[in-house]
C-alpha cells in the first residue's frame, strides 16, 4: 500500500508526501529499492547532502546483501546527475536486474528521456 502510494506522489511530484510513504514502507523492511527511492525523493526536494548520504547506505548495504545498479542509477537520477545515471543502468542491463523493463515508462527516469544514450540503452533491451 504505502509503496503504491509513494510511488503516486512521485508521479504527482508530491515529494512531501511520497518522502513520509517511503519512510513507512522502509520501517518495515529496509529493501535497497525502498532506500533507493528515498534518496531520489531528497535529490529531486533539492536535499542533495541526504542523497548522497543514501548513495554511501547502499554503498554499505552492497556489501552485506545484492544491490541492484539500478538503485544507484536513481538516486543519481533525482540528483540530475545524468551520466552517472545512464552509467548505473547500463550496469544494470548488464546484471540483467527485472527493473530495466520499466525505464521506458517509469517517471523516475524522465530527466533521461532526451539523452541519446539513454535511447541507446532502451533499443538494446528492446524497448525501443
């Protein structure tokens, strides 16, 4: 439910809302899309100090469990920081992690949208 909710905000940039989502979902289990998705809500509230704290907790998760590339690709895609972005998708694409199959689609990724690389990236995955 919160996830849902969360994600809804997003879409609506309701970034107050969509942060206080993410903290209950995260209470309840702290997965590395969940915290990932924290730091692109601080990133895109303009709070890039609690971003990049989120980028060294998934640095530090990364060590003790899987974390997707794609986690990162999100919080440097809150931050507009755009190359590093399309650098962790592509690292994505390459563990073949599920996710990929929404970046045509999914808002998080609509700063990328006019990148060629990032087209690049969605005809090699077949999504366009």
């Amino acid at each position: 439910g919160h996830l849902w909710m969360c994600r809804a905000h997003i879409g609506r940039q309701e970034f107050i809302e969509a942060l206080s989502a993410i903290k209950r979902v995260i209470a309840l289990d702290p997965s590395p899309p969940d915290v990932a998705t924290e730091g692109y809500i601080y990133a895109r509230m303009g709070r890039p100090d609690e971003a990049k704290r989120i980028l060294r907790e998934l640095d530090q998760l990364s060590t003790q469990r899987f974390v997707s590339k794609l986690c990162w690709a999100m919080v440097h895609a809150g931050l507009d920081e755009r190359r590093e972005a399309i650098r962790f998708i592509e690292q994505a694409i390459d563990e073949r992690a599920d996710a990929v199959m929404h970046l045509k689609v999914d808002p998080t990724w609509d700063n990328l949208r006019g990148e060629p690389e990032f087209s690049s990236l969605l005809r090699r995955i077949g999504l366009e």
